[in-house]
C-alpha cells in the first residue's frame, strides 16, 4: 500500500493511485506488443503488394537487421535481430530460397557465418526504401515530432533496462 508522500508530484499535486498505475503499465505494454504486431503486419503487405510469397515478414525483418554484416546464427539473437525460439527455421528457409548464403567458419567448423546473397541485399533494399518513406511521412507530414520520439525511444530504453535488470536479478 502506498502512501500519500509516494502519490503526490513535485509541485506538491496529488498523483495517481495504485491502481491508475497499474492500468498505465498495462495499457504501456500492450501498446509496445501491439505496435510490433502492426509493423510486422505492414512488412508482410509490403511483401504481398511486391509479390514475394517465399518469405515472411520476420524474416524480411531478420535480412534487414543483417544488413552488410557476416554474423553467426546465435548472434541474430544476441544481437536483437531475431526474438524467437525457431531462428534455425528461419535462416533455413532463408538459405533454401535464396536470400543468405552460410559459411562454415574455418577456424571453427561447428560455427556457422550467415550474410545476405543478392537476392537478399535487394530485399533488405526494398525494405530500407519502406521505412524511409515512413521516415517522411511520420516526420515531414507531421505525425510525430523528432523530439517525441527521440524521448519515447529514451523511455523505451529505460523500461527495456528495467526488465533486463528483473531477469538477471529476479527480483
């Protein structure tokens, strides 16, 4: 139970109760879930709308995420380029229609290197000029301020922080 000190502002205002708290976080952390599902939902109409039915939008996101780089399949995770359990599925469904090509490292045969193929640099090319057109329409249309969203990726970080700190603490 918390009391009044813990509920009032700076200025000396009452502040929100316990359970107007409780409502914000959860209203917080369904926005942050669905918003991913959105962007992934305008991945895979990008995809349709350009007629490529042999990759998803995940994995669209995977190929973005590479980019120019030549990474193992455990750093797609380590990285945050990839949140699921089935990465093997994906950089194999990658690898089998043509979008990144696997090397095994020679110093250690049991690591193997991913990087995108030609067919993958021109997807992720797609997708770059994706989000740059919602780079102008966010920004130069006036959706959002830089500044907004400059300090809501600051917030983000913070809470991404807050939940990392509760898992190697669990507290």
């Amino acid at each position: 139970m918390s009391t009044s000190g813990e509920n009032s502002t700076d200025d000396g205002a009452a502040g929100p109760d316990d359970a107007e708290r409780m409502t914000l976080y959860r209203e917080t952390l369904l926005l942050i879930e669905r918003m991913h599902r959105r962007f992934l939902d305008v991945l895979k109409a990008e995809l349709d709308r350009s007629g490529r039915s042999d990759v998803n939008n995940v994995q669209a996101l995977i190929l973005y995420n590479i980019g120019d780089d030549e990474i193992t399949i455990g750093e797609l995770t380590y990285r945050g380029y990839y949140l699921g359990s089935n990465v093997s599925y994906n950089v194999k469904q990658l690898t089998q229609n043509g979008y990144i090509e696997q090397e095994r490292s020679e110093h250690d045969r049991r690591t193997v290197r991913v990087k995108l193929s030609e067919k993958g640099m021109a997807l992720r090319n797609d997708v770059t000029a994706l989000f740059e057109r919602h780079v102008a329409a966010l920004f130069d249309g006036r959706q959002v301020g830089y500044d907004e969203v400059l300090d809501l990726n600051t917030t983000l970080r913070r809470i991404e922080r807050f939940f990392s700190e509760q898992v190697q603490f669990r507290v």
